[in-house]
C-alpha cells in the first residue's frame, strides 16, 4: 500500500478545493476561498507543485485600465463638461479669448479647454459665428451631456473590471482615457496524482513545526509532524522603500544648506561633563536647568579627559566674579546626557579661539521632558555659530532669514528672549499649518564672560541652538512630533520629499517676510 503523504492543515483545504475541479481555477479564487491574501498562498502553491499535486499555469491577459486622463475624468469631468460648467462667463468672445477665459475659468490646461470647446461645438452647444464664440442649441448640450454621461458609466466599469462594447473602447482609447496593460493571471490545475491519492485517502493533515525539540517528537511522533524544511537558495522578501526616512533626508538637506552658505560640520560627544554643557557657557550652578528635573546625570565611572588647568581657573574667577558664588570645580566635572548641542559649539570657540570661522553641529540632545506632540526625551538640535571680530546681532537676524528662505519659509516672527549665555537674545517663530506659530529659531550674540572663559575675548559670536524637530514638523505637514520616528512604512512613503529651494533660489532671503518684531 502507498505511504500517506502528510500536509499542512492550508495545503490541505487547497486541494480539496481544486481536487473535484476539472478545470483550471484561478488562484485568487482560492485566496478568496480560504479568506487570505494570494501572497500567503504560493509558498503553500509552489510546494504542492514540487509534489506534483498540482499544477501552475501562467496566462498573460491584456486588460484596459485608467489611464492619468482617465482618472482625472473621473473626478473632475471630461473637458466639455468643465467648459460647459463656466462658458456662460465667456460667451460672446473671439474663439482665441474664449478659450483663454474657460481656462482660468474651470482651472484647465489650455489644451484641454480646447479640447472641451471642440466637442461643444461638434454638438452644435455652441456656435462659432464672425469668429465668436456664442451659444448653440441648448437642446445640443442636453443631448451632449447624455454623450458625457455613458463616457462616465463606461469608465467606471473599466474601473470594476466589467466588460464593455468594443465600439465604446475605441472611443475611451481614442480620447485617451484609457489604456492597454498586461497582467499575469495563475491558475492551478490538479495533477493525475492528486487525484488518485485524494480519492484512495492517502493525503493527511498534519501539524507544521518550525522548531522541534526532543519532547516534542516523543509527545507527536516524527512520523505525525511535517518539519519544516529551509531553502537557503531562496533570496527573502526584500521591501519596497527606495528612500531614506524623510526626517533624516530633511535633516541631510539642512547639512547641504549649511555647508553652502560656508559653514563647517563639527561633532561632540554624547557624554558630557557640566563643564561644557553650563560652566562655560556661565550658566550658574545654582540655576533651574541644572537640577534632576531637567538634566540626566549619570551614575558613571566613566573617565572623561580633564579639560585643562587654564580653562577651570577662568570658569572659577568668571563665575565667582559674575555670580557671586563659590564655584565647585567637583560639580563642573559631573557626567551627563548634554541637554544641548551649544556644548559643541562651547568646544570650537575653545579649540580655534580668535579667528573667522563658522561652524554647526545637528545631532542629539536629551532632556527628561514629557512625551507629547511637541515634547521629546531625546531629540535633534541643530546649533551653529559665526565668530569674528565684526560680527553682529544682525548677522544672526540676517542668518535666520537666510536659512528660512533656504527651506521655502516666507514668514517669521521676532521676539526678544532671554537665555543664560547670550544677550541681545531673539526667538524666532514660523506658523506651523494645523499647531499654529511654534518657537524654532532662539539665539544672541554670546556673552563677554563666555567668550572670556573660552579663551577668545577679542571676537564676537552669534549663536543659535534651533528646535530642528520642530522646523521638520513644519516642512513635512506633520503635528506630532513622535511621527518623525513613526516605523510604519506606509506613513514614511506618504510623507512629501524634502525639497533644496535654497539651490533653485524660488526663495530668498529678502522675500522672506517679518510678520512681527517686538523691540530688538
């Protein structure tokens, strides 16, 4: 007697379904049948076959389809009808002008007005006489409209697969609403084989096991189970994304801007000491920011490389001086996540001291903020400094137009603000589609004392530290700033692509409009 031949519990309810059919039958149906997608099924197919349970055929079909024209038809009517909506506005008109006026009028492309003129006049709806275009028999645009109305009908049962007239295909091919397109259709076909075992009983469900253990194989029985089988040979599913996460292609198209506009790319640790993050930005021991609330320290035996002997006794004589306080050198010297990149720029103006340089920093920062549309533990900052001798406050204003026209921003509004380390200060707003103005541009000319304590007294620096997240909410149409990390992949691929208007130059910096500024 033949040995049962064991399947899994789908390849079973497959070939019962095709079994008692003497036809072909079409894998959808199939699909259909058992309630899944055709993609779960041709494993389940493609082994059968190697079986030779069945058989896979392939037949290549040409079918009409919608084409862009067909589509837009569709939505928002075929030319004659969109003229025909507007042309009472433009009766009684040379030809030429006309069109022009149906044009603007219903939003359409000249050519197609065009178009949608011709076929009125075809009808008689309209009448050309002494070269203007004036109105024809209204009971032509009722008849017109009839014609308009079976094009729809057809076009929609193009779109449910239904079949049409050939007559009526030659029109839609001829006006181009639709077009010709080839699909390859599977079918399935039971073999000799099948048949026989089917019928003699031979074909048996039995569990598929992925991982197999000892106890297992007691409790089942090698011989009850299918084990699964793996083919190396077979290349995996590869996912089609042709492109990086929009944040981060908005945050290389920031690089690019940057570095246009001459500045320099610089990096620092993620690890810092307060020293960098505060100290030398005289930013008081004592002050709110440094507490557990809004810094994370670290409970760390990380050893960092001590800045030099020079450096701390300028932090010490500056903030003793300015502060009026005894300054602990144990506390500069405490690691934590930088809650900023301006520590970046702190180390810069340090390593280069006095001289003509810009730099920026984009990386990230983390704050132990609360999680909402707006807020993140751990975010990107994007921070930036001019230095030189003759640098100016309006320099940074100047920056901050620049760079917003970069990105196709036309609107910004100036405030004065207060930060610990800069003065003058600002605070730059743009308007965000659906949260309204957000701050996204805060900056200021760094303070003496900071300047001191870095070792470069005789020049100035305009700094900025701005919400990058923020300003990608805006460019990217998104309201909550936890989509900028969202992992599914349809959402990434709705997202619009950043695009470089600084180097189209559609904006610049002086049609940048400042919507408000309040005493700077």
């Amino acid at each position: 007697m033949a040995e049962k031949l064991l399947v899994t519990d789908r390849q079973f309810r497959i070939l019962g379904y095709i079994v008692g059919r003497k036809k072909e039958v079409p894998v959808h149906r199939i699909a259909e049948e058992l309630g899944v997608k055709v993609e779960d099924i041709m494993r389940d197919l493609a082994e059968l076959e190697s079986k030779n349970l069945i058989t896979i055929i392939r037949h290549v079909v040409e079918k009409y389809v919608l084409s862009s024209e067909g589509r837009e038809v569709l939505e928002k009517g075929l030319p004659e009808e969109r003229v025909y909506n507007v042309m009472y506005r433009c009766l009684d008109k040379p030809v030429k002008e006309f069109i022009e006026c149906v044009s603007r009028e219903a939003g359409l492309e000249p050519r197609y007005a065009s178009i949608g003129f011709q076929h009125l006049v075809r009808t008689g709806c309209i009448l050309v006489e002494g070269g203007r275009a004036i109105l024809g028999s209204q009971d032509k645009c009722f008849e017109l409209f009839n014609e308009i109305s079976w094009i729809k009908g057809f076009l929609k049962k193009i779109v449910d697969e239904e079949n049409i007239p050939r007559e009526y295909t030659s029109l839609l091919r001829r006006r181009r609403f639709i077009e010709k397109e080839k699909e390859t259709i599977l079918y399935v076909k039971p073999t000799g084989r099948l048949v026989d075992l089917w019928y003699k009983g031979l074909i048996t469900k039995a569990p598929l096991l992925t991982v197999v253990s000892p106890s297992i194989l007691k409790e089942k029985g090698i011989e009850k189970v299918i084990i699964k089988e793996f083919d190396l040979r077979i290349p995996p599913p590869t996912l089609p994304v042709n492109r990086l996460s929009p944040y981060m292609e908005f945050l290389d198209l920031v690089r690019e801007i940057l570095i246009s506009m001459g500045f320099e790319e610089v990096k620092g640790p993620h690890v810092e000491l307060e020293l960098w993050n505060f100290d030398v930005l005289f930013q008081a021991q004592d002050h709110p920011a440094r507490e557990i609330h809004d810094t994370f320290f670290l409970e760390t035996k990380l050893e960092h490389k001590l800045p030099s002997r020079e450096l701390i006794e300028r932090a010490k004589k500056v903030h003793e001086r300015g502060w009026r306080y005894k300054w602990s050198v144990e506390k500069a010297l405490t690691p934590i996540l930088r809650t900023q990149t301006t520590a970046v720029s702190a180390r810069t103006i340090y390593e280069r001291g006095s001289g003509e340089y810009r730099c920026f920093s984009l990386d990230r920062v983390f704050r132990p903020e609360t999680l909402d549309a707006k807020h993140a533990m751990e975010f990107y900052q994007f921070d930036g400094i001019i230095v030189g001798k003759n640098v100016s406050f309006k320099d940074l204003l100047a920056f901050f137009k620049e760079f917003a026209a970069a990105l196709g921003i036309k609107k910004i509004w100036f405030k004065p603000g207060y930060f610990p380390f800069t003065e003058p200060s600002v605070e730059g707003f743009i308007e965000h589609p659906r949260l309204g103005w957000i701050e996204v541009f805060p900056g200021g000319m760094f303070r003496p004392e900071v300047m001191e304590i870095l070792g470069a007294p005789d020049v100035k620096a305009a700094a900025w530290g701005i919400g990058i997240d923020r300003l990608a909410m805006t460019i990217l149409g998104i309201d909550d700033i936890r989509d900028l990390f969202n992992k599914d992949l349809d959402y990434l691929e709705s997202l619009p692509e950043p695009q470089l208007e600084y180097f189209k130059r559609k904006t610049r910096a002086v049609d940048v409009e400042v919507v408000k500024t309040i005493n700077i």
